[in-house]
C-alpha cells in the first residue's frame, strides 16, 4: 500500500512487458565499436585535428589551460560554464533569493533510545549491553533471553505474488542467547525477552565474505591493476545545495583532488529516468526494447552496468537506503533474480517494515535507533573490509534523509565526511575510484519557484574521487577528465565513464589519442576520460529542451499575446491527457505565474521555424502549479518534454495509478 502514497512523481510506473530481450548485443555491439575504433587504422587520426585543443594535453600550461582547470569561480562570476555549444547562467549557493531558504532543520531528528540500545555488536559478535536494561525495564530477577534469527533471500522462488517477488525472505531457526553470541550471517534480527514477554528487538546487518559466484572466479581477469569502483548516490541534491549543506564532506574531497563536473545537466525528471541512462546507457523508454518488453515485470534481463564489473571478476554491491522509494522498488518489481553478489534490499525492506521509525513525509529516517543512512554508510565500509584483497564494484544510494528536505542533508555531513577519511586511514582510497553524486536537485517547495531554484534542480552534483596512482598512469584520461568538468555533461556519459573502467586499456594515453574522432563526439554519451566537444549543445547530449540550462531565456509580459496563449495552451495539454479518466476533474487556469521565451540562439527562429516558452501556471482545482516548454510553430504548439509539477500533489491524486497522470489528476 505505502507505495502509492505522497510523492510527487517519484518512481516511473512499474512498465509490464514480454520475455527476455536478450540484452547482450547492444552493449557487445558498442564494445565492437569501441575496440574498432582504439584499433582501427588511420582514418580515425585525420579528423584528430579538430580535437587538437581539448585532447590528451600532458603539460596543460602549454596549452593555455591552467587558468581553466584551477580556477575558482566567484559569486559575482556570469557562468557557470561557457562553451561554444552551452553557457549556463553563473550560480551564488548563498544567492539572495535562496538564503531565506538555508537552514538546519529546526527539530534535530533524532532517533529513538538512541544512546539505549540493548544490544551492541562489532564484525563477528553480537553482546547484551547490561548497563542498558534498566531503560527496558528489565530486572535481575526476570528471566531474560534473546533470540537470534538469521534471514536471507531464498534462491528458488514459489508461491510468490509476481509484484513481491524481491521482498522474498526466510527466517532461520531461533538460537538463544543471554550473553552474547557469535555471528555467521548477513542480516539478522534480534528479539529479547523478559519473563516471556517481547521487550526489545534490533536489527544487524553485516558483510560477510562469501564465494565468489558472479563467474566462477575472483580473479581480476583484465588488467591487475584494476580499482575498486564506487558509486554513492545522495537523491535530489543540487551542486549549488551540496556546497551549502555538506562543505565538511566537499571539503574533504576537494583536498583530496576531487573533479566535480559543473556542466552536469539531468536528462530526466526524477531519479529512475536519470539512474537508467546512468546505469544502462540508456533512456527510460528505451527500456521497453532493451530488456522490459511488455510481460517482463523485473529488472532481470537488462545490461546493468554492473555486469560488466562481474565478468571482469569484480565482487558487485546494490544497495539503497529505503525500500519504499528505492529506485527499483518504487511502484515497480525490482529483482526476482539476485542481480549483484551484495543486495541490500532484502534486509532494508525487512527492516522498514518492522524497525522503521521517524517517518517525516515519505520515509522512514531510522532503523530503531540508528538512521538508515547511517545503516548505509557503516554498510559499504564492512564491505570495503571484507572485500579488502579483491575488487569491488558497488552501486549505492542514499534517500531517507535528502529525498524530501533542502537541509536535511546538513544531518549527513559529518557522517560522510568521517566515513571517507575512514576509507582514507585504511588506505582504501589508494585503489579505488569514488564517485559521489545525486540525480537531480530539489523538484518541488519554494526554492523551485525561484529562477535558480529552476536551475538547480536540473544541475545535480557529481564529485568524482581518483587515486593517485590513477592520475600518473592515465595523465590523458585524468586531464580530459579536468577539462571536461568544465563541459556540457550528462548521466549518459557517467555510463561511458564507467564501462571504461571494466578495462583500463582502453583509456591508456596511446588508446585516448585513437578514439578521439568526430563521429564519437556525436554519440549520446561520452566517456568523461575523453574530449567532449566544446560546441556540445543538449540535443547533441540528448537533453530534452525542458532540462537543458544552456538556454538563455527573457521573461514576457503576462498581459502579451503569446503569454496568453501559452498558458492556455498549456492546460489544454494537461486537461488532454486527463481526458481518458473521468474520476479527474477538469482543470482550469486561475493563475499566469510566469512566461519566458527561451533564445533559440543558432540556427535562429527563421532557420528553425519555432520559437519557445517556458510556461508556468496554477490550475483549480487542486491548486497544482505546473511548468512546461512549449514549442510554437506556424502550425501548431507541441510539448518539447514533459510537465513538470511544483507543488506537492498530497492525496489530490488517489484515484489515479499512473505516475506521470498523478501529477496532474485532481480527483473528484
Ligand atoms: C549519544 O551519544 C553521543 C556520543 O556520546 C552524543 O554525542 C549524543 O549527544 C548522544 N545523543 C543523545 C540523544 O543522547
Ligand atoms: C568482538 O567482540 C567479541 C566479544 O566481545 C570479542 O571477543 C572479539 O574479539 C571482538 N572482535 C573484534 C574484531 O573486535
Ligand atoms: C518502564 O517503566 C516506566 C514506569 O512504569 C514506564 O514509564 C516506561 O515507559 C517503561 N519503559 C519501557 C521501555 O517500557
Ligand atoms: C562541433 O564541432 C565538430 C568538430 O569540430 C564539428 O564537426 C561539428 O560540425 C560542430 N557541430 C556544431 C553543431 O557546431
């Protein structure tokens, strides 16, 4: 039930298609491609030329970059990148319409009996804390016992509704204790009793190691010198509002020599369709033919990049903080197969579902008495121990705690700050690759309806965390890579990033110079260790019009023609795609809150024969605010993306189980 509740849009509705596309050919496809054109012969070289200012710049001051790549940009400046292709408009993280908007959250959510549990526990123990009993009520002459029942996710599946398949658990047999007790599994649950009474229960997560089973083999089967790679993703953070609510964490990195991409545009609304081109190199509705035809319910059949770390002879990690919202999971079916070595969503959902605590809007801040953040974080470090003398690839995403609130992150700060410098002590930093990143920035609230609220929310951070080691061996790559931060970039190209990172040969520096020709720098994604082009523009990125931040746009005047009739142009749209369900009611404009006409640039208007507005209104019933591009042509007015809602929609939208209706629908 929980899962049709509240959010605005999150989740893209669970897609019911055929049997298994076999996923394999697109992605070996691309790899032919790649490994034609690092080999390939010499047409490729001709077109170098072109690239010659950007590419593989071993001694960068000799090329004039230095000012580039190490500059500082200030408040006052005009952009935040300006290419030939893309300028995005210069952002202040303390700019005046935003301050009113920073603070720390007034009420510290803070969990229950948080310095009281009644169970402690290091790797390989759990331990009664007898000092703790008293909270419980518990007396020395009670009988006491506790009960210590592992779980796990069954291999083979019956009698399972297709729609909970990926919650699947079993329980094993209860083992007592009054003391302490040894620990052998992953996820366990704890229940304590007095006098036979339930008093107390916790939850313990823990990262065993366990048989190598992707392939047979924990053999780095490519290059030895293979990194671990690890990806964190914190929902719906801006880089404008990473700078103001986590600097520790910033800091950190930055003294670190961390690259944050400043030209990160989203290429979805919310996180799926912009963890799928991220994931899969793909766009959300290309899901459909790649691996979702209409009667496959789960994620199974589809070339998650993690696949190509397990042939590789990685060990694999997925984990999300939240199974209500999970990326996965979120009015979808998630895995019936297990897809990765690790997989948190079994103890995750088994734990909100009995120790969820503090729910605030749409998650559940705690496990008991610990935050599922922090659940997260101490869960990735097990595995960076466990792992230790293997290879780690992980995917893990945080959401409890940043998914509804501007400055809930500041609560994290500190959390992330110490679990890197601990990763930093134990050298893991050494050899491994980290990339911190979010999906896209704030999507609703009062910050949206400020004019860098809009941008933010298109501009999530990335931060991007290489070895030493990494920087000597690969000086191509890695200066690409600075130049780049400074580029148009997107989720696609993340993906690219990635798969060059399954086998490091490709972006040796003799291989970069090869790949580098004009045909790759007009594909959809590029990998970031290579020069995207400085006239890159969001159709050449495939950003929908309605997300690209290059445009510049002037604001019109409400009382004008055109803004007149966009507006109304743009509830005709929302009331047609209501039009097939009767349980929503009609909406009707009440007011014009703003029209901007956004500067094509070149080719110019004549050239290109449409002009466009950027149109946001509020609508009755219901009060919803929506925003949306619109095209203008001689013909005819098209939607260029989707509508976007400002507002929370609450339960105005029971009625209706589509995601993307649910923005609109007001039932009546
Ligand atoms: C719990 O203990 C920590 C560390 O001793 C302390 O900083 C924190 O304030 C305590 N929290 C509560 C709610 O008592
Ligand atoms: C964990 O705790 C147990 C019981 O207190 C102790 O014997 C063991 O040495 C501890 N292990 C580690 C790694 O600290
Ligand atoms: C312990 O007993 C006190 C007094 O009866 C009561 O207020 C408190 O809620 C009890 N605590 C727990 C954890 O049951
Ligand atoms: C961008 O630059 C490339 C390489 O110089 C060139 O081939 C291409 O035509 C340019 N594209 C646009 C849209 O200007």
């Amino acid at each position: 039930m929980g899962r049709t509740a509240v959010v605005t849009g999150e989740g893209q509705g669970g897609a019911k298609h055929p049997a298994a596309a076999n996923w394999s050919p697109a992605i070996r496809l691309k790899y032919l491609f790649l490994t034609a054109t690092v080999f390939g012969g010499s047409y490729v070289i001709i077109s170098l030329t072109t690239y010659t200012n950007t590419v593989f710049v071993n001694n960068e001051a000799q090329f004039g970059f230095s000012r580039d790549l190490h500059h500082q940009k200030e408040p006052s400046e005009r952009y935040t990148i300006k290419t030939k292709g893309c300028s995005i408009p210069g952002l202040d993280p303390y700019d005046e319409h935003i301050k009113e908007f920073v603070k720390f959250p007034r009420k510290m959510k803070s969990c229950p009996n948080v310095n009281k549990t009644l169970l402690n526990n290091n790797k390989t123990h759990i331990w009664v804390l007898e000092e703790n009993k008293p909270h419980y009520n518990i007396t020395e002459d009670q009988d006491f016992s506790c009960c210590y029942k592992a779980f796990h996710r069954p291999s083979t599946v019956q009698d399972i509704d297709g729609i909970e398949i990926d919650d699947r658990i079993q329980y094993q047999d209860c083992v007592h204790f009054d003391d302490f007790i040894k620990v052998t599994d992953e996820f366990v649950r704890v229940l304590c009793y007095s006098d036979g009474l339930e008093t107390y229960q916790q939850f313990f997560l823990f990262a065993p190691h366990k048989e190598f089973k992707s392939h047979g083999t924990n053999e780095i089967t490519g290059d030895k010198r293979a990194y671990n790679v690890i990806i964190m993703g914190i929902d719906a953070v801006s880089r404008m509002n990473f700078h103001r609510t986590m600097p520790k964490t910033l800091q950190f990195l930055k003294n670190k020599g961390s690259v944050e991409l400043v030209g990160y545009n989203k290429v979805g609304d919310n996180t799926f369709p912009n963890l799928i081109p991220l994931l899969l190199g793909i766009k959300e509705n290309e899901l459909k033919t790649t691996c979702l035809p209409y009667d496959q319910l789960t994620f199974d059949n589809c070339p998650f990049v993690w696949e190509w770390f397990k042939q590789a002879g990685y060990y694999t990690a997925l984990g999300e903080d939240s199974s209500l919202l999970g990326s996965f999971n979120y009015l979808k079916v998630g895995f019936s197969k297990t897809p990765t070595d690790y997989y948190l969503h079994t103890f995750i959902n088994e734990a909100e579902t009995k120790s969820g605590k503090v729910k605030d809007f749409n998650s559940y801040l705690c496990m008991d008495e610990k935050y599922f953040f922090q659940v997260l974080l101490d869960y990735i470090e097990d595995l960076t121990i466990t792992l230790r003398s293997s290879k780690l690839f992980g995917f893990f995403w945080e959401i409890t705690m940043s998914h509804d609130y501007l400055n809930y992150p500041m609560i994290m700060d500190s959390s992330y700050e110490l679990f890197f410098k601990k990763l930093e002590r134990s050298n893991y930093l050494d050899d491994t690759i980290i990339v911190l990143l979010s999906d896209h920035g704030m999507r609703w609230g009062d910050i949206r309806s400020t004019k860098q609220g809009r941008l933010e929310e298109r501009l999530p951070f990335v931060n991007i965390l290489l070895p030493p080691s990494f920087k000597e061996t690969y000086v191509s790559a890695y200066n690409n890579l600075r130049i780049n931060s400074r580029r148009l970039t997107t989720p696609f190209d993340l993906h690219e990033t990635l798969n060059d990172l399954v086998n490091l040969k490709y972006i040796e520096d003799e291989n970069i110079r090869f790949r580098s020709n004009e045909f790759y720098a007009f594909k959809r994604g590029i990998s970031l260790f290579f020069p995207i082009p400085d006239n890159r523009t969001c159709e050449m990125a495939s950003i929908d019009d309605h997300w690209c931040t290059c445009h510049k746009g002037k604001k019109l005047s409400k009382d004008s023609s055109e803004a007149i009739e966009a507006a109304a142009h743009l509830v005709r749209q929302l009331n047609s795609l209501l039009s097939d369900h009767v349980q929503c009611a009609k909406l009707v404009l009440s007011q014009l809150i703003d029209v901007t006409e956004m500067e094509v640039g070149t080719p110019s208007v004549d050239e290109v024969g449409w002009r466009e507005f950027m149109v946001t209104v509020q609508t009755t019933p219901g009060n919803g605010i929506f925003e949306a591009t619109l095209r203008q042509s001689k013909v005819e007015w098209t939607l260029a993306g989707t509508i976007s809602r400002l507002n929370l929609y609450g339960d105005q939208s029971i009625c209706i189980h589509n995601y993307q209706l649910k923005l609109y629908c007001y039932c009546q």
